[in-house]
C-alpha cells in the first residue's frame, strides 16, 4: 500500500513537472507580450508585467495592424497549406505503393526518404539560392513550395506507409468478393479506412512547413513570399539595437495559434502519427 | 545478412515474373515516381551543383570573375580555424543536448506510461513544444535569460541579476542549449513512450517474480528492450541537432563563438555571396553528416529497418 | 446453386514453388467439402483461386460448367467468410450486412428486409446499429455469415472462420454453420487446420499437404481407411499409433511382442522388410476389464501416465524405438504441425479400467484393424481390408 501511494505521489510530481516544462515558456512569451513597450526598452525584469509596465492588448493591435507582419502571415498560410496538400498527395501514392505493392526499388524509395529526411538543408540554400534565381522562382511562393514539398515528403512517406501497413487490406479482397469493381472497393472500403491517416499526416507535414525558417530567409528577399518565422526575425522595429521583444513575443504567440489548435484538436493522432512514423519493431 | 539473402533468392524470382507482378511493377514505378523524382531535384541536383561550384573561385558579386580552382576551396576551408571552432561547437551541442533529451525523454516516458488520468492534458503540453517553430522558441529563451527583461536571472538564486548571459561563450551557449533541449525532448519522450509500450508487461511481471529490483528492472528488462526505439530516437535527434541553426541565428547571430557549422555555411553563401567558398562548405556539411550518421549507427549498431519497417 | 469442379488446378509463385499442384476437386451441387492440412499446404490458396483472389497458373476452374479461371471475383457471385471475418469497420452491421446488395443497386426495400431477414437467421436483431468494433469475436463471425447468406451467392466459401474463437464459442459455431447449410443447401467449401471440423462439418473432405492432394473421401472412409501415413496420422485425435513392425508367417512383430495378423493383411505386407504399423487408440483396450480376451493378442506394459476424462481415459505407454524410426517419427509429427517429444504408445481405455499410474498393465490389441504402411512411400498397404 505504501509502495503504491509513493508511486502515485510520484507520478503526480512528474505529470506537473512534464506540464510546467512544456508550458512555463509559452506563458513567458504570452507573459512578455503583455509588457508594454516602454518597460521593455527601460528593462522590466521579471516573469510578469508589473509596475504599470502591462501593455493590454496594445501590441497584439500593432501586430495586426503592421503590413509586414499581415503579409508574412498570410504568406505562410497560403504556403504551407498548398505545400501540404500536394506533399501528402504525392506522399500518399508512394505510401500505397511501398505498403502495398512488390515492386524493384522499393528499398531505394525508402532509402532515399531516409537520407533526404537527414539531409542538412543548410548546404543546400547555395545551390537553390543559385538555381532559384535561374528558374525566376527566388522569392516566390513557388520557390518556397517546392522545398517544403521535397523535405516534407519523407515524413508523410512513413507516416502514411505505417499507416496503410495498418489498414486490412483483406477488405478489399471481401469488398470484391462482395462483388464491387476495384474502384468501388478503393472508394467505399479503402478511402474512409485510410482517411484518418492521411489526415494525422498533413497535420504533421503542415508542422514541418510552418516551422522552416532556413528556406525562409535564404529564398526570399522580400515581405512578397517571407514566411512567418523569417518575418519575425528580421523584424527589427525601430531601434535595431534594442529589439521591440514585446512586439516580438505577440507576434511570435499570433504564430503560434495555428500549432495550439491543431495540437489541442488533434493531439491523439499527431502522437499516433509521429511514433508511427519512427518507431515499430 | 538480408542482402545476400535477397541476392541469392533474386534471379529465381526474376525467372518467373508473371505478368500480374510486372504490371505491379509498373504502377508502383508510376505511383513513386512524382516523389523521388521532386525529392532528388531539390537535394541530388543542387548537390551535385554544389559539388561543381565548389570547384570555382565565385562570388555572386561579381559573377564573370568565376574561375576554376580545383579543390583550393575545400584546401582553405579544412585548414581554416574557423571551420574546425565550428565543428566542434555543433559537435558538443550534438552530443550535450541529445544526452539531456534522452535522460529528460526517458524520465518524462516513463511517467506518461505509468499515467492513467490526465492523458490528454499530458499530450496536449508535450505536443506544443514539438510544435512550435523553432524561432518562437529561440526568442522566448533568449528573452527568457535577457538581463534586461528576462525572469531566469531573477528565479536563480544568488544569481546576480545583472548577469549577461550572451556576454560569454559558454553562458551563452547554455542558452542556446536549453532551448534546443526544451523543444526536441517532448519528441523524444514521445519515441521512448512508444518503445516503452512494447515492453511487454508480463516480461516486467515475471521479473518481478524473479526477485529484480525496480532498478534492476530498468537495467536489464526495460532499456535492453527499447534498444532499437532508443537508438532511432538517438540518431534521428543528433542528426537534426548536428544541423542547428534557427536558434543560434536567433539567439547569439553566432556572436561570441556560439556558431555551428550550418551557420557559417549560411553565412558564406547567403550573406557573403561566396557560392564557390559556401558550395565547399555544404559539401563538406553533407559529408560531415553522413559521417555523423554511419558513425551512429556503426557505433550502436542502429538496426535501421527497425525505423524504416515502421 | 451451383457445383464446382477444379481440374488439375496448379499455382506457382514467382519463385517457382508450387503452393498447389494439380489439384482436381469436383464440389456437387449442395455439397459441403472441406479443405484440410497442415499450414502451408495450399488449402487456402486454393480457395482463393476458387473465389478469384488468387490468379490460377494452370488447369481449370468450373463454377456451374462455366470456365471462370479468368472473371473478376465480383463476376463469380460467391460469398466468403474471411478468417478475420474483414467487416468494414467504418459501417455498422446492418451496412456491413447490406454492403453486397447496395453494390448491386438492389431496392432500399429489398435490401432492408434481405438484411433483416438473415439478422433474424443470425440472432444479430439487436446489434445492427453497432460498429464491428464493438462486438464479440462470436457476433463478429455472425456478421460475416450475414453478409454472405444475404448475396444469393451461388457457393459459399469459407477461410477457416473459426479459428479465431474460443473452443466453447467454436463447438457452437460449428454446430450452427451446419445446420445454416443444411437449411440453405448450399454448396459450401470450408478450409480449417482442424481435424474435429473437418470430421464433423463435411460431406467430403480433402485432405492436402505441400500442395498436393492426399485423399478425397467422406470423414468416415478418411478415418478407417486413409490412404497413406499423412491422412492417418493427421485424421483423429488423440492421433493414430505408429510403431515400427516387421510381418512374417502371418504374425506381426511390435516393440511389444509379437501377435497374429488376419490373413489378408498378412499376405500384402510379406516380406517387406521394416514396416510402419498404424493402431488407433481405441483398437487398445484394459484386458481385464475385456469379457473375452484372446490371449495371443495381450502384452503387458508399463503405464506412465493416465488422463481420466470421465466417460474414457487414455493412458500412455513409452517405448524405445531406433533412431531411424525416432527420425521418421518425428518427420511425420513435423508435416502435421505438431511436435513429438518422444515415442510413447496412447492407450483408451474403457472408463471402467482401473488401471493405475506406474502400473504393470495387461493391454489387449485389436490386430484386426491395424494398418500397415511401407515406410518409404507412405502408403497403406491394407486399404479396403
């Protein structure tokens, strides 16, 4: 008995030191947003606005209200979802194939994923920065879709095909049996099966663009295509020596609501899909 | 072993391809083809582009003066000081930050294994570390130890509050660390959770019986099992940690020494235009982290098609 | 309705190992066959073929005189009952159930009371709003069957559906899908790696090993007349007997003595050299507990262990036999997935027998219904006797 209240006690203590771990920064940052900005230049120590340095919403209003940073937002948006879309779509035809299917060179898809997923991007960003400005793709969106394409594919590669190795694919063969054509039985018995997967995968690759920030400030050179985190940044307010944190911290907490949503949404099946994806004896 | 196993059962099966398997053959070439054919154009081409350039003396500023060096480029890089300072930071980021992940994760897997209630609360938290960008996080850590408008300071105790942490190489990469751990370990802790739920219960039950101590349980029942899940999680995470860059770019723009080797890549290309000097440096950067890698898994003999049967 | 005939059915995978080879069953009309063997004996296989979800490399496959080597399995119209029962799990039952009819675009009318109509059949009235998820391996099988009985499929198949129950649930199951049958009189064709199904459920039954036929016959004839030492030892439980044997002079010489042989028997196994004879369990009996014995055919032996079941017991007798024959043994255990420790006699014996563990016991033989296989091909030498 004694044993067993020590270990509940224990994982107690653990439960609020993994939350405090993992939300203790993020409430600093919401924290800062809410210092004004002249207790931020003058040096307002501490975790929580005090002395009359509290900024209300007032930085949130200049956020919003700055171009730049409604550009970049928008930018990453519009990016990242059709960067994700396409990734998954062309992710979820390999994946079919690599779960599914005998094929020569099967082993070489999956290598090839493996490295790519390795690949140190930074070497990289000199070859497309030259080859980007050849193309006339340098800072546009297309510019950035195409790596992000490239790079998320291997993720949504395993994700997809851990998933699809999931699904009984013996209801195919039931649903023929059953007398459906081959479209008939993808449609009806494949396509909801395999939903959710594909689903938890452009979630996962959507994490994966929104969070690049190596592409986004080596492919482009203007707010026309600078994704979010590049925007924030390069963003230097007035005085370049003395950076606006507070200004900084709401835009960086406005970035961060998209990945709050998803996570508070969705959080089951992004656990699912990333343990899928790396770990399975 | 597989591949000579494979070799060996290969041209019986070749032999006697029947048409329903080539035409399977077909349709998967078919289906992957869009994938490998983009993930080689941004990766392959530019790199055996990169490999050309590094030939030349070239500099974007002025692009007629190109001219062919060999591997002068490579000959400067290796015997630059520079060049080695920063290897050997992105070395000891590697090495430090995935040993905390890993003490950290594990600890953290083990008590989201052992939870029953507030499983979704756990998730929820451990999931927005993962998920938020990276920059976010270098800032609220460098805001976080900022002398001016930081809480650390103030929450160590006898810390002098007017420390600098960016002051100083090695503070300063303390910060740089921290953050790096705070945003990776709760994947960590994710993979270590899903190794350790394929520890089989009744293997822990029956060394109970058998008399191990919880430690003793840890040490021969539990850890010899995750193995493979342990070695994944270690290599995927040192390989990405060997490519840091958002933080430090944020959080030091390398002042005091804190540079890692993708840093001083980005530096030479992006902001110097030296693409004959820089193309050398991604070189010698995608080798460095190939050499990284195969030196994992020679080193722990990371059973790789454990990660890649998923 | 209809009858099914394979001929000389052959299947070759890419590597060239044959998992069928020449295989030719002819499945009457309203005929209940069963596929059985070992794993890997290609009985699955062919049932996929006869359903069309495996490509056939030669021979042929009629399905009411009609060559269907080459249609869709949806052209074939036969039902089938996966292992794993493959419910749609995104549909409730009552869709799981419908699922045939609304790909044949038959009236919401139809379909619902089709649907009711075999729910009522199936005892699943109050499950059809459920998810397969949450329902009982039992009316997870149930399910299956109602998706197959609602199609008017010509034949059903299917794929060792029981094997995923527990014994209670598959004597009930088992019972049910015979009497189903019976009342539909439908041709049926049933693959299992039990022999108790196989025994009880077919009209034939066909027994297979490494992809070649081994004997067609009725469960009764595969019993006491099985065509070589495969089928016997694979057909009846506790398994056939075999002991090393040598005949002469019309006598048969076992580990445990020395008795005579019926004539005919006798005469077709001369002079052959080292033999394999085969004695059922129940051809053993208590002699003392036997009203009249015939003491030529009695030996005593030492009992090891006894399992008392209440209406019978078996008792078990080691012996020692040469390696050759150890090895053989063993080979033989190996083909039918099972696995033989040592060579021990298995004795049943009347529940009236008092026979004790580490007893000295006097054990009568019948030799009359001994059969006697030559070692190197497997065959019986006494069939018909």
């Amino acid at each position: 008995m004694r044993n067993d209240t020590l270990s509940r006690i224990g994982t107690a203590l653990g439960l609020a030191l993994i939350v405090i771990w993992c939300l203790l920064p993020v409430a600093w940052i919401v924290s800062l947003s809410f210092k004004s900005q002249e207790a931020v230049t003058n040096g307002s120590p501490g975790f929580f606005p005090s002395g009359g340095g509290g900024a209300g919403w007032q930085n949130y209003v200049d956020v919003v209200k700055d171009d730049q940073f409604r550009q970049a937002i928008f930018n990453s948006i519009g990016i990242c979802l059709i960067a994700t879309a396409l990734s998954v779509v062309i992710a979820t035809l390999t994946a079919y194939a690599v779960a599914r299917l005998e094929f020569k060179g099967k082993k070489f898809v999956l290598t090839t994923a493996l490295v790519i997923a390795m690949f140190p991007v930074v070497s990289l960003v000199g070859p497309l920065f030259d080859m980007w400005r050849t193309f006339g793709i340098y800072d546009t969106w297309a510019g950035l879709i195409i790596p992000y394409m490239s790079f998320t594919l291997p993720l949504a590669i395993w994700t997809l095909s851990a998933f699809f190795r999931e699904i009984p694919w013996e209801m195919e063969q039931a649903a023929q049996v059953d007398g459906a054509t081959a479209w008939q039985a993808f449609r009806r018995v494949i396509v909801p099966l395999a939903a959710p997967g594909v689903f938890t995968a452009a979630i996962l690759t959507f994490f994966f663009a929104w969070n690049d920030f190596v592409f986004g400030i080596s492919l482009t050179s203007t707010e026309r295509a600078r994704p979010i985190p590049a925007a924030l940044s390069f963003f230097v307010g007035d005085d370049p020596f003395n950076r606006p944190a507070s200004l900084l911290a709401a835009g960086a907490v406005v970035a961060t609501v998209p990945i709050v949503l998803l996570v508070l949404f969705f959080q089951r099946k992004i656990v699912a899909g990333l343990t899928a994806g790396a770990v399975k004896g | 072993m597989t591949t000579t196993a494979e070799t060996s059962t290969k041209p019986r099966r070749e032999a006697r391809t029947s048409d329903k398997s080539r035409a399977e053959n077909r349709l998967a070439i078919k289906l992957v083809a869009p994938a490998i054919a983009l993930m080689l154009l941004v990766t392959a081409f530019p790199m055996l582009r990169a490999l050309y350039l590094s030939m030349f003396d070239y500099t974007l500023t002025a692009p007629d003066d190109r001219t062919f060096v060999g591997f002068q480029n490579y000959l400067t890089a290796l015997s630059d000081q520079l060049f080695w300072r920063d290897t050997a930071n992105t070395v000891f980021i590697m090495v430090v930050t995935v040993f905390f992940e890993l003490v950290i994760g594990f600890a953290f897997a083990m008590v989201m294994h052992k939870l029953i209630f507030a499983r979704g609360l756990v998730r929820t938290s451990i999931l927005i570390p993962y998920g938020i960008i990276t920059v976010v996080s270098g800032f609220a850590w460098q805001f976080a130890f900022s002398n001016t408008n930081g809480f650390v300071n103030n929450w160590i105790p006898f810390m002098n509050t007017d420390f600098n942490w960016f002051g100083d190489y090695w503070s300063a990469m303390a910060a740089i660390m921290v953050s790096e751990i705070w945003k990776t370990t709760p994947f960590m802790a994710l993979l270590l959770l899903a190794g350790l739920a394929q520890v089989p219960e009744d293997m822990l039950e029956a060394a109970k019986v058998d008399g191990a101590s919880w430690w003793q349980r840890l040490w021969r029942v539990i850890l010899p099992n995750m193995r493979a899940a342990i070695m994944v999680a270690v290599l995927f995470r040192a390989l990405d940690a060997y490519r840091i860059f958002d933080n430090i770019f944020v959080m030091t723009n390398g002042a005091q020494g804190t540079e890692s080797i993708s840093f001083l890549t980005y530096r030479q290309v992006i902001e110097q235009f030296q693409l004959g000097i820089g193309s050398a440096l991604s070189v010698l950067l995608f080798l460095s982290v190939l050499v990284v890698a195969f030196g994992i898994v020679k080193l722990f003999r990371v059973d790789l098609s454990a990660a890649r049967q998923g | 309705m209809a009858a099914i005939e394979m001929k000389n059915i052959v299947k070759q995978y890419g590597d060239g190992y044959p998992a069928v080879n020449d295989v030719s069953i002819d499945v009457a009309d309203g005929e209940f066959v069963i596929l059985v063997g070992p794993s890997g004996c290609g009985k699955s296989t062919l049932l996929r073929m006869i359903v069309g979800l495996e490509d056939i490399t030669s021979g042929d496959m009629l399905i009411d005189g009609e060559r269907v080597n080459d249609l869709a399995p949806r052209d074939r119209n036969l039902a089938m009952v996966f292992q794993n029962y493959a419910l749609y799990p995104h549909l409730t039952v009552y869709e799981n159930i419908a699922f045939p009819l609304r790909l044949a675009k038959r009236s919401k009318e139809e379909i619902d009371e089709k649907v009711r109509e075999a729910s009522r059949t199936l005892d699943l009235d109050e499950h059809l709003e459920r998810k397969p998820a949450n329902l009982s391996g039992g009316q997870r099988q149930r399910v299956a069957m109602g998706r197959a009985i609602v199609r008017d499929a010509k034949a059903f198949l299917f794929d060792e559906p029981l094997s995923n129950l527990d014994a209670k649930l598959r004597g009930q199951m088992r019972t049910e899908i015979s009497r189903l049958q019976k009342r539909l009189g439908i041709t049926t064709v049933y693959v299992t790696h039990d022999q108790t199904e196989a025994m009880t459920l077919g009209d034939r039954v066909a027994v297979m090993k490494k992809g070649v036929l081994q004997q067609l016959a009725s469960p009764r004839e595969l019993y006491e007349q099985p065509a070589n030492l495969f089928v016997a030892g694979f057909i009846g439980s506790p398994p056939m007997n075999f002991l090393p044997a040598t005949v002469e002079n019309g006598q048969i010489t076992l580990p445990f003595g020395t008795f005579p042989l019926p004539a005919d028997k006798a005469e077709r196994a001369a002079g052959k050299g080292l033999l394999m004879a085969g004695i059922r369990p129940e051809h053993f009996e208590d002699a003392t507990v036997q009203a009249d014995v015939d003491e030529s055919r009695t030996f005593t032996a030492h009992i090891d262990v006894r399992e008392w079941l209440g209406d019978q017991q078996y008792a078990y007798v080691p012996y020692d036999a040469e390696q050759e024959v150890q090895d053989q043994l063993r080979e033989l255990a190996r083909e039918g997935d099972g696995d033989s420790l040592r060579t021990q006699l298995v004795v049943s014996l009347d529940s009236a027998s008092q026979i004790s563990e580490d007893d000295e016991a006097k054990l009568s033989i019948d030799t009359d219904k001994i059969h006697i296989f030559d070692p190197s091909t497997g065959e019986n030498l006494t069939v018909g006797l």
